[in-house]
C-alpha cells in the first residue's frame, strides 16, 4: 500500500486497493467498562467500539474530563454514557450525573440510549427534561430519585430556579452538541448551569465545531481535560462512484429496495451498525425476493466463510454485513457497496466502500444519510477529497422496465425449457371454448402472473406499499427522486388549464352532496390515475369540472366515462373546445354527451344569475366573460381526434413490446415520471 504522509494526521492512500488490511481496533470487553454495561451492549448487538468509543471511554472510566469533536452519528452517546454509568456510584444523592443537550428531541433520544445502556442496573432512573412539555409532569417526575438528568438549559435552569432540582452533589455533567446549544442562543443558561456544578464534578464536552463560544466556554468550565477527536484521515477513493441518499431512518428499507430493483449490479454488499439489523434487513430483503443474506459475528465461522463464498460464486448477490464481520471480504463480483447506516468514521467510510471497484473495474458506493447526520456527509467529503453526488433514485418508469426485461426472459426461458404440453393443451382448449384469442388469454395470464410485483406500478406501489410511512416524502433535499415529490402548484397554460392538463365535466355537483374528495376517490379508485396526477377540481351546483394530464389513455377516459360518483353516473367528458358565440352564448353545449338534455351549465361556464355569461376557465367564477377571453378560432382545447392523432406518448395500438424502442408500458404511464 502506497502512502504519502502529509501531517500528522492526513495520509493519502495512492493506491486503490487501498483495503485489504485492516487495523482490528479494540474489543469493549478491553475497555475496562463494567460488567452489566458490558451486557448491554453486547445486547444491544454492537461488535466493536466505534473510532470515538475507543478513544473517550478509556478517559472517561479514569474521571478525567474530556473534550470529544464529534458528531452525531459517531457513537458518541454511548461513548459518554458508558463509562459513567460504569463508574459513578449512583446510590447517593441525586441527580448524579447532568447531561445537557440543545433540543427536545436530542433529549428524548439521550436519556432512551442511556435507559439502554442502564438495562441491567435497575436502580438508575432516567429522566429527559426538556421546554414544552408540561412542567407538572417534570416536578413530579424530578421528587422521585432521579439518577440522571438529561436536559435542554431553558427548562433545566427553570427547574434550579424552582428548587425543584439541585445540582450540588452532581458527579459528572456532559455538554452534548455544545456548538448547537450556543448557536441556539442557550450561552447564558449554559454558563449559569455550569456555575452550580460542584467544582469535583467530572466534566465532558462533545461538539462537531469549535468556535469561540465553545472555547470559551471550554477554557473557562472544562478545567484540565483530555482531547479525543475523529481522526480527519484523508484517502482517495479511486474507481468509485460515490453517491448519497438523504432518507429519514424509517424510510431507509423503502430506499433500499427501490435501489436494489432500479440499479443494475452484480455483487451488492450493505453495511449496518449491528449483528441484530444484520439478520433483520436480510430477512426483509429475501421476503422481498431479493437474494439476501447476512453477515456478522454471531454466525460461525464456517457459515460465514460459505456465505461469503456463495456470493463470489454468484449463488449469493447481497450479504447484510456489520463493519467487523466484512472484514477483508475481497470479491471481484462486489460492484456496490450500499452504507445503510453511515459509517462512524471516514477511515471506516473508505474501508467499506473499498471492498467495490476492485481488480480495476469501476464500483458504487451509495451512502444513506438521515437529516441529523449530514455533518457526516460533509466529513467524508472532505477526506476523499470528492464530492457525493446526491443520487436520482430509480424511477418507476426504470423499476418497470427491469421487471419486464426480467419477466421476458423468465417467459422465453420457460419456454426454451419445454414440459409444457399439458398447460399448452390446456389453453389450447381454454380459447376453442371461450372464443376468446390467444394473445388475451396471455395477456390475462401475464396480469395474474404479476403477484405483489406489478410490471407497471404505480409509485404507490413501489417497492413496499405496507412500508410507506407518512409518506416516502422524497424531499429534494433527501436526494430521493423528484417522481415522489408532493405535488407543487403547477404552471398555468394560456386558457387557464394547467399546463400539461386538460379539462373535463362531471355531471355531479354540490346538489349531489359530491365534495372533491369524493371525486378524487372516484377518479383514482376507478381508473387508478394516483390522486397526485388529479389537477384542479372545481365545484357547483349541479356540474364540476376536474384536470386531469393531458396523456391519460383513452382506455382510462372510457372507464371514467362509466364510473359512478356517490351513487350518481359521473357524465365524465372532456370540456370542449369552442368557446361560446354570439349573444346567447349557446356554442358550448353538446347535447351529445349529455343524452340531449337541455342544461343551462355549458362547456367552459355556465350563465350567471342575470343571464350573463361566466366564463370558470379564464375568468374565474366571479366575472363576467368577455369577448377578448376567448381564443379566437384557435380552439384552445383539443378534441379527442386529435389527441387521439397528436403526438401524445400514449399509443394503445401498439402491441406489447413491438418495435423495440419502448417498452409497451412506457407508453402507458402518465404523469410524474
Ligand atoms: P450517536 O452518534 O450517539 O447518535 O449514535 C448513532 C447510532 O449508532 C445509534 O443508533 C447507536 O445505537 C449506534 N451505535 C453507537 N455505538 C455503536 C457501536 N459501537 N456499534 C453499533 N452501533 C452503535
């Protein structure tokens, strides 16, 4: 391995096998920590401390204070409370320990990592005190002993004030997230804290930046401390296309799985944090269908070896692996390497995603970010020295197609391998007595064959319609795909119609206690266009009228035609085109489509209470049209001839497949794509 050393801490790896060997850090079981933590965490299926885990606890099991630069997502929570909890006697008075921390949620999900990492001693009491919440609660909660407190300084300081919590025996106090705290404006209450803190009491800081506030406040409350930091390695990483994917943590499986049917690779190996996610995320991958496995240090050594075997043999695509157990994986075939869950460090960072882009070819590294983790993105970044690129995630479009280009091959396989005279009989008889033909036969056959995996899905449908959350939001800045973007108001074309969109009637109105919603239902249950597809729906008396993409197939139209809406037929046409002429404004009806019934209500607007004309497409419901409103001679609104001959992408006499170009399905999607 080729190294340049630059400073002391910043080694350029120049060579992109850069892998291979791998410093084995320490065990917890080294560490010194107790034994009932030491359950809990091996309980809490952690391998190995992580890079700051290693460095704080030794310092802190001595009671020395300590200044950590860190960030979330290092593992700097446990590695704080882990040697307290190991070492602090907490059978005197109470609080004994004070951890401070900027925000309500950081508070909440302190004090349930330590409630963690206290399993096994039942005498320890935490509790999170934080503003917002109902001080009653909190006084009650704070007469009981409490062993630690972990709390934002507005409330905290409210509490000392109150008497309804002392500090004067506290045994140790944390400053978590202390440039957040300041930047939040808390310098003041943080400083008044500090001051009614025993001067024995043992004292820790961890922040992601040092500015002046956190010097100052170091310099002044920190006292004699030792300093524990990410090392800032920098290494390249050679061969590799980096990528990210911000994702909020109960969104990450809907993620995977969509990467995993929209990205093309051969050998796919996931890194997460622990032995437990290992066998979970594997096992809701097979269940998926994808040939999953995983990786940790609770299987056997032989298990691991065939397993590991098994994927550079291609028996196997995808290990589930903790950073321990994938410990000099070397597989040619590895073409992506997937963080799950961001790695700790960015030496940790190069080592996994080096196990891709081997023996010269090029490799994937996708990076799962959550919103609270982005400082780690930046970290990475910049020491390897290359930006990540947020990733487009994989269309529905693009799923679609795999599935298809993979049910294809299935289907010819099938039928290259032969056996199939009893099924062939079988249909054969099926089409004599039903007179239906063959191709539909298939067709109705390929629909059935679908099971859970349609070959066009909606995005409602992908990849995990149980999973979907509030929403696989897919926000820009998640860097998940603009396709699952929530529907923004869209650009208005020159006759008032959404662009992109036309209009049409429906015969239901207010009289038939019809509201939007029940249009929208009716509309999307029916013809499955999704509700974010359905533009603007406008409500009267008798009639509404709703926007729909102009590209919906005319198979769609002719189902809404039929539908029905709250009991009532929908009379669901398309608005026509010419506006009305001359003085009774009658141009715009069409008895046609209305079984020849009179109306007053005519395409494009209905008469106003005066027997004006108003015109809902131009000028709104509450002005008169005028004559400069119409599109003089240009209908402003094709009709179905047209739309049917136009260059709309849908096209419902093509066969399925023919032609090569697109795929059949491309042509039946609408929409956001
Ligand atoms: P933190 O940086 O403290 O917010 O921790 C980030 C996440 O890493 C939490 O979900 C922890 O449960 C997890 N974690 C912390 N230390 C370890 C470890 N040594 N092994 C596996 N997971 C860990």
């Amino acid at each position: 391995m080729a190294e340049e050393i630059l400073s002391n801490d910043e080694v350029i790896v120049a060579d992109s096998q850069i892998i291979s060997e791998e410093p084995v850090g320490p065990l917890f079981s080294d560490l010194g920590l107790s034994e009932p933590v030491l359950a809990a965490v091996a309980a809490a299926g952690y391998e190995a401390p992580s890079p700051i885990q290693a460095q704080a606890i030794p310092v802190l099991l001595q009671g020395k204070n300590l200044l950590g630069t860190a960030q979330t997502g290092t593992g700097k929570t446990a590695a704080f409370s882990l040697p307290l909890l190991s070492r602090l006697d907490f059978s005197g008075p109470t609080p004994a320990v004070l951890i401070l921390t900027p925000t309500r949620e950081l508070s909440i999900q302190v004090a349930e990592a330590i409630q963690s990492y206290a399993v096994n001693m039942p005498k320890i009491h935490i509790v999170p005190v934080y503003g917002g919440q109902d001080i009653g609660v909190q006084l009650k909660a704070l007469k009981r002993n409490v062993s630690i407190v972990v709390a934002t300084p507005g409330r905290l300081l409210d509490h000392i004030r109150r008497g309804s919590v002392s500090l004067a025996r506290v045994q140790a106090i944390v400053l978590d997230e202390a440039d957040e705290m300041l930047d939040m404006g808390f310098a003041e209450e943080v400083e008044g804290i500090l001051k009614e803190i025993p001067e024995t009491a043992q004292r820790a800081l961890f922040s992601a930046t040092m500015p002046d506030a956190v010097k100052s406040i170091v310099d002044n409350y920190l006292g004699e401390y030792e300093e524990v930091r990410i090392q800032g390695k920098t290494a390249t990483v050679e061969n590799i296309m980096q990528r990210f994917v911000m994702v909020r943590p109960e969104h990450k499986i809907e993620a995977l799985c969509r990467i995993l049917e929209g990205e093309s690779f051969d050998g796919l190996l996931i890194f997460v944090r622990t032995k437990q996610q290992t066998a979970e995320l594997a096992e809701r991958l097979e269940a998926r269908g994808f040939n999953a496995a995983p990786l940790s240090g609770d299987l056997a050594q032989a298990l691991r070896e065939r397993t590991i075997n098994r994927l550079k043999t291609g028996k196997l695509d995808i290990v589930v692996a903790t950073d321990v157990a994938a410990r000099g994986i070397d597989v040619d075939r590895i073409t992506h390497v997937v963080n799950y869950d961001v790695p700790y460090d960015t030496e940790s960072y190069v080592h996994r995603v080096g196990r891709t882009g081997r023996a010269g070819r090029t490799g994937n590294a996708i990076l799962f970010i959550t919103p609270r983790e982005r400082r780690l993105l930046k970290m990475i970044e910049k020491a390897t020295r290359q930006p990540i690129a947020p990733m487009d995630m994989p269309t529905g479009e693009q799923i679609s197609e795999k599935r298809v280009a993979a049910f294809r091959k299935k289907v010819l396989d099938k039928v290259n391998e032969g056996g199939l005279d009893q099924f062939r009989e079988l249909i054969q008889s099926l089409a004599e007595e039903s007179e239906v033909p063959m191709v539909d036969l298939a067709a109705a056959l390929t629909a059935l064959a679908q099971e859970g995996q349609p070959l066009f899905p909606e995005m409602e449908d992908l990849p995990a319609p149980a999973e979907r959350g509030k929403g696989f939001k897919a926000e820009k800045s998640f860097g998940l795909g603009a396709s699952d973007e929530p529907r923004k108001p869209r650009k208005e074309g020159e006759n008032g119609v959404e662009e992109g969109f036309l209009r049409y009637y429906l015969g239901v109105g207010r009289k038939d206690h019809v509201s939007p919603r029940d249009i929208v239902g009716a509309i999307a249950g029916e013809s499955g266009i999704s509700s974010a597809n359905i533009g603007r729906i406008k409500l009267f008396d008798k009639f509404s009228t709703v926007e729909l993409p102009q590209d919906v197939p005319e198979a769609m139209l002719m189902i809404l035609e039929r539908m029905s809406i709250r009991g009532n037929p929908s009379r669901f046409r398309l608005m026509t085109d010419e506006p009305p002429t001359g003085g009774n404004f009658g141009g715009g009806e069409k008895k046609a489509h209305r079984g020849g019934r009179k109306v007053r209500e005519r395409e494009g607007g209905f008469d106003g209470p005066r027997g004006e004309r108003r015109d809902f497409v131009r000028g709104g419901e509450d002005r008169p049209f005028r004559r400069s409103d119409r599109s003089e001679g240009r209908p402003f609104r094709r009709d179905r001839e047209e739309r049917r001959s136009g260059n709309r992408p849908f096209r419902e006499d093509r066969p399925f497949g023919e032609r090569g170009d697109k795929p059949f399905h491309k042509t039946r999607r609408f929409g956001r794509h």
